[in-house]
C-alpha cells in the first residue's frame, strides 16, 4: 500500500505543471477554460471542463482506485458531489494531476 502511494505521489510531483509567481490560480483558470481540458475541486464538489474537444476525466483516491469516470462534450462543464479529501485526477491523453476538495 504505502509503495503505491508512493508512486502515485511521484507520479504527480512528475506530472504537475508550476504555477509561476503571479500567475492566475486555478479557480481563475477554470473560469477562462480555453482549448485544453480542466479539473478542480471545491467547496463538497469536482468540476471537470472540456475546452475545444470532447475529454474523459478520470478520478482517483490516493490509494490509486478508480471512482468516476466522467466524459464531458466540447465547450461542456460536469460538477460531480465528492466527500472532504485528496484526489487524483488523469484527462486522458492530456495530463493528471490532484485534487482537493474541501
């Protein structure tokens, strides 16, 4: 179990993208969702965008089990209800990263 975690949380230090001094945050990024695919967690929820194509999200505890699948039409928006706590989320083909919905 722990060597999972492990290699779940190496996974996402690998995969993340830096958010550069300054740079906008990501509730703003979602709000100005362009051609590329969005993930973010909120107050109880997930909200997955699609941007310019049609994009499968798929969300992960940090053990590494799969809960959802979410597929999302181009130009579309999804809020699923989470439960507190740490998720992965991977955007097939795109990138993955974590989430935290509070």
């Amino acid at each position: 179990m722990k060597k999972v975690l492990a290699i779940l949380i190496a996974l996402c230090a690998v995969t993340a993208v830096p958010v550069a001094v300054g740079a906008a945050q990501p509730s703003s990024r979602i709000e100005n969702a362009g051609s590329e695919p969005q993930a973010q967690g909120g107050k109880g929820t997930v909200t997955f965008v699609a941007g310019d194509e049609d994009a499968t999200f798929r969300l992960y505890s940090v053990t590494g089990q799969l809960l959802r699948t979410v597929k999302v039409s181009a130009q579309g928006r999804v809020t699923i209800d989470m439960p507190k706590g740490f998720y992965l989320v991977k955007c097939a083909g795109h990138w993955s990263h974590k989430v935290v919905v509070k």
